[in-house]
C-alpha cells in the first residue's frame, strides 16, 4: 500500500503592534484583545485536529507560524499548536518548526520561551538595517535592535532567516550594497530580499496614488535584483527560490519548498490558505478573514473554511507552473502537460528565458528577472 503524502501545517496569527504601509496581509491591531486571542487558539486547536481527522494519517513535514506577527503569541499557545501537530500526525525528524519574529527587544525577550515551546527557525523582519528607512517602512524595531535581534536569535535557535525590503524610493545602488553587506556580516544561515511592492489598498498604495511615493523605474529596479543576486551569490547564498538565498542546501525552508513544490498543506488561522487532496481533486482551502467569522465557523462545523474550492487540471497545472518556476528547480513537464506549453516553452528556451532538461523546466537568471513576463507570455 502507498503510503499518504507529506503534509505541511501553516497556522496564521492576524494580530500586530503596528500595521505597516506596505502590508496586504490579513492582520489586525492586537491592542485590548486578550479575550479573543485566547479563544482563537482554541478555535485553530480544534480546526486543525477536524482537518488531520478528515485527511487520515500523514507524515508532517513542517510547522509554519505566520501572520500577523506570531512572536507576539503566548509561548504557551505556540506550543499548544505545535503539541496539537504532533500529536496528529507522525513527524519528519527533525521537524522544521518556523516563527516568524519582529526584531524589537520585547520579542526578542521571549525567545528562549518559543524555543521551549518547539520553535527551532526563526525568520526575523529585519526589513532594513538603517533607521530612515525603517522610519520610512512604518517599522517599530531601530537598526540597532535589529542587530542585537539577530545575534540572540543565533544564540537561541539552531536556523535563522532575515527579510530584508529593497528598491525603495531613492535608494542607490551603493546603499544597497553596503546594507546588504552589512547582513550578510551579521552570518544569518538565509537571507529572502524582497523588491519593495506597492499594493493597492494599503497606505503605499495610497500614496503612490496620490504621487507622495513614487516607486524607483523599472530599469533601477532591475538592477537593484542582479546586484542582490550577485553580491549574495559571491558570499556563498545560493538563490533556490527568487526571493530566497540560503547557505547551502540545509539552510533552506523546508516548508516554502514543501509549498513551491505542490505539495498539500493545511492552513489554519483567520484568512489561511491551504492546499489539499479531496476527493480525487487538488482543492483550494480559504479561512474565513475575520476573526469572529473564523471562530463562529470552527464552532459550527469544525473548521474556519469559507467553501473549498476544487482545481481543475488546468488550474492546478497553472498553479504549479507559477509556484515552481520562482525556484531554481522548475517543474516537471509532465505536471504541466494539460496546458500544452511546448510551442511556448521551445520559443521562451530559444530566447534565453527557460532552460528544458530531462523533462524540466526552469527559468534562467535572464528569465527571473523578468518572471511575472515569462509566466504571462506562457499562460496567455
């Protein structure tokens, strides 16, 4: 008998000090909510215990905690949620169990406590590692907060990651380096710069559609990404995934591999994504995004899902396509064969934005600068 494929949990907490400009993520302020949060954890203890009793027995691949800013959770209830896993499901060894972490000093505080609760990589917010602008990104951690948080998260957990927000207005090229520089000095095991995004309904979105915030051209911008690429790759990062650099094959994410790669995971918490087999379908899981409506749902049926969606072939080979060509192993051709790319596929390799090998394919660096045109140009 076959044995089930790996699951991944995700488990998202909505709840942050500050809400910062540029963030379109499902969160809310986390001030005079103490009742809720307590009933929240219960409500995804019991959600994700009614999704593993739906799926049967499975290998768990990773935790993920997200948000939202997690380390803002009780220790307590992060080991809760962790204890619940566990106990569900049969886990790898070892398990990858990811936090994700403002760099303040009162979190920093309490990473020994999420330690002790079963974290054991961190991903901190860094952002930046200059004080203008994390002024300017809405941050409320100081550059030199962000320092000492990355040297006491080393000093605590076995893995750690650092986000870091680059082509902002006005920044150079020399700023940048030095800034990037300066993080790899610090010696994080991995490191997932990412081009500054201006989203429609947040307070950048806003601003730009005013004129106060003018985003840098496209050609600075293009610049900016093979400088990162390159400065990260000659101090031995290797960029398996276009906004991920890890130091060698054991510092990267498991469980952003385990997603990129197709693989089903449960998502848990107000407004969570997940992916699973039901049925004989890839189906696409969404939490309701309100925090109420999450709870009144669990409480209702067991879990926090607005209705599931399932994919179709085409739309679950188009979902593989998008996800994998951002890493540096592409896809299979045969897990895209319903969309019949190979007229597209032969021209795009013929330009020099795709390599083809052994039934593979994969951007090039040429063709990842430019990915979200190479995805349109083979999806049109």
């Amino acid at each position: 008998m076959t044995e089930a494929a790996p699951i991944a949990v995700y488990l998202h907490w909505p709840y942050c000090a500050r809400i910062c400009p540029y963030c379109d993520f499902n969160v809310v302020r986390e001030r005079g909510r103490e009742a809720e949060k307590t009933t929240l954890v219960e409500a995804m203890v019991a959600d994700l215990t009614t999704q593993a009793e739906r799926l049967g027995p499975r290998r768990l691949a990773s935790i993920f905690f997200g948000g939202g800013t997690p380390s803002l959770m009780d220790p307590d209830a992060a080991a809760a949620l962790i204890q619940t896993a566990r106990g569900l499901f049969a886990a790898a060894d070892p398990l990858e169990v990811t936090l994700e972490a403002n760099p303040t000093d009162a979190e920093t505080a309490r990473y020994q406590a999420f330690a002790r609760a079963g974290i054991n990589r961190l991903s901190l917010g860094v952002q930046s590692l200059e004080d203008d602008a994390l002024r300017f990104l809405g941050r409320d951690h100081s550059a030199a907060e962000a320092r000492r948080a990355i040297a006491a998260a080393q000093s605590v957990f076995g893995r750690v990651s650092i986000d870091l927000i680059y082509a902002r207005p006005g920044q150079s090229a020399a700023a940048w380096r030095s800034e990037l520089s300066t993080a790899i000095a610090l010696g994080p095991e991995h490191i997932s710069p990412y081009q500054l995004t201006i989203e429609a309904d947040t307070a950048f979105g806003r601003a730009a559609r005013r004129g106060a915030l003018v985003p840098p051209p496209e050609e600075t911008q293009e610049d900016l990404f093979d400088l990162t690429q390159n400065v990260l790759l000659d101090a031995g990062y290797d960029a398996y995934e276009v906004s991920n650099h890890a130091r060698g094959e054991a510092a990267r994410s498991t469980h952003n591999l385990h997603v990129w790669r197709g693989h089903e995971y449960i998502g848990v918490g107000p407004g969570a994504h997940g992916r699973l087999i039901l049925g004989a379908a890839r189906t696409a899981t969404a939490a309701h995004r309100r925090i109420a409506d999450y709870v009144s749902a669990v409480t209702q049926t067991g879990v926090g899902w607005t209705p599931p969606e399932a994919l179709s072939a085409v739309e679950a080979a188009e979902e593989r396509l998008l996800l994998a060509l951002r890493t540096g192993e592409g896809a299979a051709l045969s897990a895209l064969a319903p969309l019949d790319l190979s007229e597209r596929v032969a021209s795009l390799a013929q330009d020099g934005f795709l390599t083809v090998s052994d039934d593979r394919i994969a951007a090039t660096p040429r063709g990842r600068k430019v990915l979200d045109s190479v995805l349109r140009a083979l999806l049109v």
